[in-house]
C-alpha cells in the first residue's frame, strides 16, 4: 500500500543518532552533515519505489557530493516481517546497486519514528545547520522508468539548500511504500 509523507516542517532539527552501518562501522548522521547539508532518506531493499529509483538515488548523492551535500540512507522495516530488508540483504541491496553513501540499519525503529518517516523512499533534506528545508520526492517519475528532461526535485532542492541554506517553498510529497512497523511500533 503507498503512503504518502507529510509537507516540509521548515527549520525542524533533525535529530541526531548513530547507527550501524553496513560497512560494520558505526555511522553519526551528525558527521555526515557537509557545508552545503544533508539528505536523510530512508529506503529498504524490497520496496517497488525504492526499486525503481535506486539508481537515480545513487547518481544525486554522487552528484550532490560535489555541492558539499552529505548523503545517508536508513532501513527501519521489520526484518523479522520482511526478510528481504534484514541487514545482511542490505549489504548485498547495496552492492547490486553500487551504493556510495552510508547505507545504515535502524533496527529498533527509533530513528524512524523520530523522524517520522512514513514511507520508502522518504527524502530529508537539510542545511548545514541540520534545519529540516526539503521533505519530498526524488523526481516525478515516481518507481517508474525516468523520461528525458525530467525535473530532478531533490537534487535542484539541495542544490539551493547548498547555496542559501533555504529549500524552496514549493514541495511534491514522495509516495512509497509504508514503513513496515514492529508490531505495536507504529507511530499513533
């Protein structure tokens, strides 16, 4: 079932956490942060939406690295529920599609539920300052195959986040599949 993220809560602090990584390090989002900002998005592996767009994710978190923009991916599902989002699957996930940015496992959910993440893929985008600018979509192709010319609304958006610190105003939720809660960690 797709669910769709709520609008951009301007200048929200993100909240800061460390997180295994499958790399086997431990990951501090605070340190991913670059002079340009930060996307936090969290994905899964099994996702049709995350499926369809992973490789254009890759590209914008390389391309973005080149504006000073930090780039960091979560996986909060249920493991136990959905076997295809466990932490070893991640790692394979990751090499399939040659992931360059943090690829980090939530396993508690907590992160999640404090960023309030509601579906994969949902896009965080902040500044420097870790002040939430941007919650929306990669692009408008949705999981589905990207046409030429097609508006890149994440990447344009950090690009000026990178720039002025300020997201623009005009924002398109992401859509995806619903975050897979632990029974009774869904959030009310």
């Amino acid at each position: 079932m797709a669910a769709v993220p709520p609008v951009c809560e301007f200048d929200w602090k993100g909240i800061d956490a460390i997180l295994p990584g499958i790399d086997g390090n431990e990951h501090q989002l605070s340190e991913l942060v670059g002079p340009g900002g930060l996307v936090v998005a969290f994905i899964c592996n099994h996702c049709p939406y995350v499926k369809g767009v992973i490789d254009r994710i890759v590209r914008d978190a390389g391309d973005l690295r080149e504006h000073g923009v930090g780039f960091v991916a979560i996986n909060a599902n249920d493991a136990d529920a959905y076997p295809e989002d466990s932490f070893d699957n991640m790692k394979v996930f990751a090499r399939n599609h040659r992931i360059n940015f943090p690829y980090l496992h939530d396993a508690d959910q907590s992160i999640a539920r404090a960023y309030g993440a509601a579906c994969t893929p949902d896009f965080f985008g902040f500044n420097a300052d870790m002040k939430l600018q941007y919650r929306g979509r990669l692009d408008a192709s949705r999981k589905y195959e990207v046409a030429d010319g097609l508006r890149r609304d994440l990447y344009e958006a950090m690009v000026e986040i990178a720039r002025n610190g300020q997201g623009p105003r005009d924002q398109v939720a992401s859509i995806g599949c619903s975050i897979k809660w632990k029974d009774g960690n869904a959030p009310a």
